[in-house]
C-alpha cells in the first residue's frame, strides 16, 4: 500500500480573497444582466409605422386656417412646420411658432405625440398645435 499522501498549505487570506473576488464577480454579472434586460423592455409603446411622405392638418386661429406639415418615413417623424405661415397671423401671435417648436423637438426625441408636455406660457395653443399633429400622423400611419 505505497499511496503518496499529499498535503496542501492553504492560508486563509488566499481563500478569503477566492471568496471575496467570487461574491464580487457573480453581482457584477447579475448587476449586467438586470440593467441589460431592463433596457431592452424599457420602451413600452410599440414603434409606429408611416407611409412614408409629407401629410397636413389644417389649424385655424380666429378665422386664420394654417397648415401643419409632417415630414415621414417608415419610422421616424423627420419633421414638423407650418407650411403657410403669413407673417400677419405671426405678428397676431407671436407665440404660435415657438410652441410649435418646441412641440416638435419634444416629439423628435421621443417620436410619440401622446407624451408631450406643453408650455406654460401656451398651454391651450400647444394643445391645439399638437391635435394637429396626431391628425396629420393618423393620415400617414400604416394599418
């Protein structure tokens, strides 16, 4: 019976080391996963598809009919104008063009006109020119 028995001399610090780096390691992959996964789920509305083109709403201020004209493609809303802005209904409201504006920059961040926050200083106006807008988008949304 000639077993060799070998003995091995761990010290502690090594193996609490071992289990330190351990613990550390599996949070940081949990930690990965879990801010990953959330990502990915993280948008809840699902992607809107357009025929791609240019569509209009018509908006009227005191007997002024304007248009608004959105810009598409396929997924995206590329951009947001009035296409017959006179310069006397500008003057009469000075406040329309930026409202719209800052309408549009909101809604080329998030490309969803439902979560719009509008002005405080043109709440009413803001509302109407984003009625507008989802009336152009509906004429250019696919089925």
């Amino acid at each position: 019976m000639g077993s060799k028995t070998k003995i091995i001399v761990l010290h502690m610090k090594e193996i609490i080391y071992t289990i330190v780096f351990l613990v550390l390691a599996v949070f940081l992959i949990v930690l990965l996963t879990l801010m990953f996964r959330s990502q990915s789920h993280d948008s809840k509305t699902p992607a809107q598809h357009y025929r791609p083109g240019v569509y209009t709403s018509t908006l009227t201020l005191n007997n002024n009919a304007l248009e608004i004209e959105v810009s598409v493609d396929e997924a995206h809303i590329n951009s947001i104008r009035f296409s017959n802005l006179e310069e006397s209904v500008a003057t009469a409201y000075p406040l329309i063009q930026p409202a719209l504006e800052e309408i549009a920059d909101q809604i080329y961040q998030t490309q969803d006109p439902d979560n719009v926050e509008y002005s405080k200083e043109t709440p009413y106006t803001s509302e109407v020119i984003a009625d507008a807008i989802r009336q152009a988008l509906e004429k250019a949304a696919t089925d």
